[in-house]
C-alpha cells in the first residue's frame, strides 16, 4: 500500500508565492520520478514538473522559469516552489508517485491553488 501526502493549497494574489511539498509512504518501493501535474476547472489534467531518480527535471511550458521542483527520491519527498504566480495557474494540484514498474504510479488526491488577480 502507498500513501502520497500533500501539503495544503491555499490562495495567493497574483505575483505572489507558493510552495507544495508531497511525501509518499507505505511498502517499500523506490520511485523513479516524482512530480505534479494540475486539473483546472473545465480542463484535462495536465504535467506540471517532474523530478527524476536520475536528478533530471523537467517542466511544461506554462512553468517553466517560475516553478522549481526539487526533492529526495530516497526519502520519497518533493517540494514545488511556486513564483510569480498567474489567475492561470488556478488549479487542483496533484503529486504523483511514478514507479519503475507496475502499477507504474500513484495519485494524491489533490490540493487546490487559487490565484486571484
């Protein structure tokens, strides 16, 4: 059993600052990424940040050079620093374990940022 635990959510003024961290827990397993991904009203979910178990990370777009990803795959931990933030960026965010081999991953269940303008 896997148990993913997310920091809350919160709201901000635009410009402003947020951070999310996500733990994962339960049976051993050793993650091969950890990331975020967020659901917008209305809209599919979508990738948002990952960090490897090599180190490498990797952004969208839409973040990139405003978010910064970081963690410890060993303790199973990862923080998302969020600058800048944009009304856009509104959403229900959701941590997500990825393993190297089935079930291949896990959710959170989500924590919502709302951004105000």
């Amino acid at each position: 059993q896997v148990r993913i635990v997310e920091s809350e959510g919160g709201s901000v003024q635009a410009g402003g600052s947020h951070n999310l961290s996500c733990a994962a827990f339960g049976d051993e397993f050793s993650p091969s990424g950890m990331g975020w991904y967020r659901q917008a009203p209305g809209k599919q979910r979508e990738f948002v940040a990952i960090i490897t178990s090599s180190g490498s990370l990797h952004y969208s777009d839409s973040v990139r050079d405003r978010f910064t990803i970081s963690g410890d795959l060993t303790k199973k931990e990862v923080l998302l620093q969020m600058n800048a933030l944009k009304p856009e960026d509104t959403a229900t965010y959701y941590c997500r374990l990825n393993l190297p081999q089935d079930p291949w991953w896990y959710w959170g269940r989500g924590t919502a940022v709302i951004v105000s303008a």
